[in-house]
C-alpha cells in the first residue's frame, strides 16, 4: 500500500507539538494593521491551539 502523503496546505500553517497538541498561528495578521487596535493586534501574535475532533483530522492530514 502507498504511503499517505502530506496535505501541502496543512503543513504549512499547522504544527504538531511534543505532547501531540495542534498549534497555530491566528489570523488577521497579514494586512490593513494601521486599521487595527495595538491591543487587538497583540492577541493576535500569540499563537493558539486547536481541540477536540478538529485537532483529529488536520493530525489525519499531517500523517501523525
């Protein structure tokens, strides 16, 4: 049998931490800041992690 082959999408905005987690950059990040509040725009560079069932299927399209 072939092996599974990496999701190219998700592997470039997903990863897998050491205890299994999912990370993730969030979004809004990328243009029309001068519009955005400096307090919004520092929760937004923290990173977050997804749960659950989600966290399940993008692993799935990790292949981990």
């Amino acid at each position: 049998m072939p092996k599974q082959k990496t999701h190219s999408g998700a592997k470039k905005r997903f990863r897998v931490t050491a205890n299994g987690k999912v990370k993730f950059a969030k979004a809004n990040r990328g243009h029309f800041l001068t519009n955005k509040s400096q307090n919004r725009k520092r929760k937004l560079r923290k990173g977050s992690y997804i749960a659950g069932k989600n966290a399940n299927n993008i692993k799935t399209l990790l292949c981990k």
